[in-house]
C-alpha cells in the first residue's frame, strides 16, 4: 500500500470520520458483535490485534479457492491468468494485513500490555478458522458475496482506526519506532501509523467493492 504524508493521513482521516459506515450485512454484524462480547466494545491495541489476526483470511480463502480454479483450468490460458492475477492481488492484501499485525503485536510488546493466552491466542484463531471457512464457502458460492462481507469488515476496521486516534491524542506524540520500518514506513507518530493502518484497511474495502460489480474471476 502507498505511504501517505503526515498531513495527508490526517486528511483522510477526517475523510473516513465524515463518511458514514456501511449497512453492514447480518454475518458481519455478528462477526463484530462476538469480538465486542470477547474483547469490550471500546477499541484498543490488543482489539486491533485480534482484528488483523481475523483480517487476513479473506485473502487466504480467496487464495486457495484460485489455485483450486487454476488446477482445473490451467489449459484456459486466458482465464487462468485471469485467476493467477487475483491470486495475486490477494497475496499483497494478506502481506500488508500481515505487516499490521506484526507491528501491533510489537507495540503491545514495548507496552509490556498483559495477553491472556485463552483471549488473545486461543479464541482468535477459532473466531479466524471460522471466519475463514466462512469466507471461503461464500466465495465458492459466489465471489460477490465473500467480497461484500470483507468490505463490511475493513469498512469497520477503517473507522475503528481512525476513530481511535481521534479519541487518544497522546498518541500524536508517542514516536512510532519499529524493526518493521522498512518493511512498512516510518511515521512521525504513532497517530500517523495508526491512520496509515486506517487508510490500508479503507484501500483493502474499496478493492472489494469494485469486485462486486464483476463476475466471476472477471
């Protein structure tokens, strides 16, 4: 994903703040409802962490489902490159949901934050193994529904970011400091990571939305 500037981040986010969030579907709906019964409705660092555990299955459902496609098809020259290009595309997603994740994990380790390993080892991999199953059957079904959930969840996870740094200023100036930097960026603050992160997850969205308007493997 494309490093924005620090007065850019703080557009965008004012840009998420002022857009409304998306009419969530029933499944997503209760995907949220279930981290907010485990993990408080109030975000934090941890709540992040568990979302970007849950956040990058999507792509690896949709990954499998493509190499399946492929297998099949791979005398179809056209349309399987068709598919390897969305193997692709799903490949970049899932690395930079991955580079949040490593990251948060990293922050909440420099805080020395204490993490139940039942809360946030064991029942985030259950609520991802399921949502991944979940993705991956509604994709086999029709890609346009696994698509519109996971634009429902990083619409969520957009405004979650941005409206947690909207809600701790400290964090403007809190230095962010990391071993992933070159991986992912330096930033001026803390803040301006988080919207970064925001940001992503708004990009991960609007990809999926575009995709609704297609066909299969189009």
């Amino acid at each position: 994903m494309k490093q924005l500037s620090a007065a850019k981040l703080k557009t965008e986010q004012q840009r998420t703040l002022a857009t409304p969030r998306r009419k969530y579907s029933l499944m997503a709906k209760l995907l949220f409802v279930t981290m907010d019964l485990f993990y408080g409705r109030k975000a934090t660092l941890k709540k992040f962490k568990v979302l970007e555990i849950i956040a990058r299955v999507p792509y690896q459902a949709w990954e499998n489902v493509a190499y399946v496609a492929i297998t099949h098809t791979y005398r179809k020259g056209e349309f399987s490159r068709r598919v390897f290009d969305r193997v692709q595309e799903s490949r970049v997603q899932q690395d930079n949901e991955q580079w949040h994740l490593l990251i948060i994990e990293e922050q909440l380790e420099k805080r020395g934050e204490h993490q139940g390993f039942m809360r946030f080892r064991v029942i985030p991999q259950f609520i991802a193994f399921v949502y991944y199953n979940i993705s991956w059957l509604l994709y086999v079904i029709h890609p346009v529904l696994s698509y519109r959930l996971n634009a429902d969840f990083e619409d969520h996870a957009e405004h979650e970011y941005m409206n947690f740094v909207a809600d701790n200023p400290e964090l403007e100036n809190e230095p962010f400091e990391s071993i992933f930097e070159k991986d992912y960026g330096k930033f001026n603050s803390m803040a301006d990571m988080l919207r970064q992160i925001g940001c992503d997850e708004r990009e991960h969205k609007e990809e999926s939305i575009v995709r609704l308007a297609e066909p299969r493997f189009a």
